[in-house]
C-alpha cells in the first residue's frame, strides 16, 4: 500500500531549519521560521514559565486525564485573555487543542462538518499552512486581497470589495494582529468597518490569533478581535500560546467559539467531539502553566513584564532596521518596517534576491521575502541592510 505514497511538498517555512542548520558558515543569519529569539540568538523560557513549571512539579500529584475539552480553568483563562469582556460568558464555548494549529484544524473541521461546502475566504497572502490544512480538507478556498504590494500597508479597499462577495454561513479568516507573513495590520477602524461587513453579509469570521503581545500590547493585539466578538451573532477564534508563552514545543493553543447562549451548550459538545475524533484529550502541561501564569498576580506580573521587554525589543529592531535601510539605500522605500507590527515583515524582494541573500551573505529567510525580526540584533541588522542594498 504504501508504494502507492506520493512524496509530499516540503513545508516552504520549516524546510528552512534544516538548510540554515546544514550551512557552515559562522556568520549566517536566521531570519526564517517564527520563533523569538533573544539578542544572542536563543529561545529562552520565560522566566514565568520557568517558575510555573518548579510550582507545578512540586505540587502536582497526578498524570490522569483531564476532561475532554482540556481543564475548564485554562480555557476560560484563555478566553479572558483574548475576548475580555467583550461577550457575555453564557455565549463563550472553548477547548484546548495542540497548539494555535491544532484550534486552526478543529474550527475548519467544524465548519465543513455543520456547512459542507462553506467556502473559506482567506487574506492574499496568508500562513502557508492555513491554506495547506484547507487543501487537505478538501475544503473550497477564496483569497481576498489584502497586502498592497506598493505600498506594503494594507489594501483595505480592494480587502472589503472581495469580501462583498462572501455568502451567508461562508467562513473569512483574519489575521487577530501582528499579519503572518506581511506584518501590515488592520486599523481598529478598519476592524469595524469588516464587523459591519460581517453583520450585512452573514459570514461567520474566524480569527487566527498567535501573536497577541507581539504588536502593540496584550490588551491592544486584542482589540479587533473584542470589536468583531462585540457584533457579530458567531465567531471562531484559533488562539495560540507557542509565541506569547514562548512554548512552541509544548502545544498549547485554545479554539474559542462565540454563539447564541441557546446553542452554547451543543457548540460546546461538539468543539470536545472534535477533540475525542483527533486526538481525545489534549495535551495539558503547556495549558497547565499558562492557567497557572494567567491565575496567578505575581506569576502573571512577571510573565507581563517579560512579553513587554521582548515586544519592545522587536519595535527597537524594526526601528534600527529601517534606519539602517534608509541609510544602505539611500531611499525610504523600506520605512515600512518600523510601521509593521509582529515578527514578521514581508520585504518585497524577488524569489531570486532571497536566492542570493542566502547563497552570498547566508541570510535566511522566507522565499516570499518574509523576514522574522527577531532573528536580527544589534550586530546583524547593518550588515542585512548591507546585503540587501546589494541585492537590489
Ligand atoms: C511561522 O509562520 O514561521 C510559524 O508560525 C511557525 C510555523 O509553524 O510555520
């Protein structure tokens, strides 16, 4: 049977840790997969995280299972996190998942499970991945625009005359902040104006939020998010704690569902249904430490100060980076990057300047030009300005 595999696309993002960890030269830069890094290059624990994990250790007496749905306190500490109090409690439906895919996975399968056919708008360009779970879902995908190629901001105009054309019941995907792989955002603004879009159309908005912390603060990353839960009759929300807990490994994310409070109940039955037909219980160490840090005033405090210190160190990157632009190229085409919020910014080099950055200069990044800025520090970000101007 299984000679009848086909060998599968590698992954464009993951492909690149293995290409930047073969490369010999001492020199190279990694500016690929998303994760943070610290000014010297490592993924640190947080320090939060780190005190959870000793509290934890010492008090837990047990490895049973939890419920289904993951441990109630974790994914209403993550609804709090994300909705605020932006919707009544008696319309909030969550389940822990692996990781903010895993929620990705279980809302798509939810949708094509109650609306077999419901077509999947998604932002031009999107995470690579969304578009390859829909694929292999075999469910029917619509891009909207949204990146202005020009402009590197958002096309917001060409974003609304694309989704006129959503249907009732269809589903749009957005981006909560921090745009992977642009880093151009919605304005708050611009957030209403899609809530009023929503409400005239019917479609059901899902939110991807894997970033929050990362933009502009915590409560700021969840504004659009709280606006469009404040209007729309359902939403589903794909939260992630991989980046804002710095866990990747330990998958934790949360699917959150806000529905009338008369079908909360049986949304809540089926988001755990899902969860038994995939994996049964999710995993729960990473979930754990999250409600413990979420819970908890002085772990919380803690955890607040240090996704604070790593934002603005990436808001002093893009600053640096798009001085240093300016001055290698002598033009303010790059300005953007300081405008950009997240990790992420998209540059708007040509496969074959991403191709040279890597060959010449060991500069790794994104072939659609996507650059994580916290890969950059002090040291590095002249001489990326210094390649680049050479590539243009
Ligand atoms: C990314 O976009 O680099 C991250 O979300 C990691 C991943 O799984 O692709």
């Amino acid at each position: 049977m299984f000679a009848a595999l086909k060998p599968q696309p590698a992954d464009k993002i993951l492909q690149l840790i293995g290409q930047f960890k073969a490369d010999p030269r001492a020199d190279k830069i990694d500016l690929g997969v998303g994760v943070y890094k610290d000014a010297t290059g490592h993924t640190p624990i947080m320090r939060a995280v780190k005190a959870a994990e000793k509290q934890l250790w010492e008090a837990e007496t047990t490895k049973t299972y939890t419920g289904l749905a993951g441990d109630p306190a974790f994914y209403d500490a993550m609804a709090e996190l994300v909705l605020g109090d932006s919707v009544a409690k008696d319309r909030i439906s969550a389940v822990a998942t692996p990781g903010g895919t895993g929620a990705v996975r279980q809302a798509f399968e939810l949708v094509k499970m109650v609306k077999p056919g419901a077509t999947v708008w998604v932002s031009d360009p999107t995470w690579p991945n969304h578009l390859s779970i829909l694929k292999h879902l075999g469910m029917p995908v619509k891009l909207y625009r949204y990146f202005d190629a020009d402009t590197r901001g958002v096309d917001f105009a060409g974003m609304m005359a694309d989704l006129a054309g959503a249907a009732k019941d269809d589903l749009i995907l957005l981006h909560g902040c921090c745009h992977n792989p642009t880093g151009a955002n919605l304005t708050l603004a611009d957030w209403g104006v899609v809530a009023d879009l929503l409400v005239k159309t019917g479609a059901v908005p899902m939110i991807d939020i894997a970033y929050q912390g990362f933009g502009d603060g915590l409560d700021a990353d969840a504004a659009g998010v709280r606006l469009v839960a404040s209007r729309v009759p359902e939403l589903l929300i794909a939260a992630s704690c991989s980046k804002n807990f710095g866990i990747y490994r330990e998958r934790t994310g949360a699917l959150i569902a806000v529905s009338d409070a008369a079908g909360r109940e049986v949304t809540q039955g089926n988001l755990a249904y899902l969860n038994r037909q995939n994996y049964s219980f999710p995993p729960d160490h990473g979930a754990r430490l999250v409600t413990m840090i979420l819970t908890d005033p002085v772990l919380r405090r803690e955890w607040e100060t240090e996704l604070e210190e790593v934002r603005l160190g990436m808001l002093k990157l893009r600053e640096a980076m798009a001085a240093e632009l300016r001055k290698a190229t002598n033009s303010d085409r790059f300005d953007f990057i300081a405008a950009h919020r997240g990790m992420f910014s998209r540059l708007g080099l040509t496969e074959a300047q991403v191709e040279r950055l890597k060959q010449e200069a060991g500069i790794y990044m994104v072939g659609d030009s996507r650059i994580n800025i916290a890969g950059l520090n002090d040291r590095t970000v002249p001489v990326l300005a210094k390649a680049i101007a050479g590539v243009l």
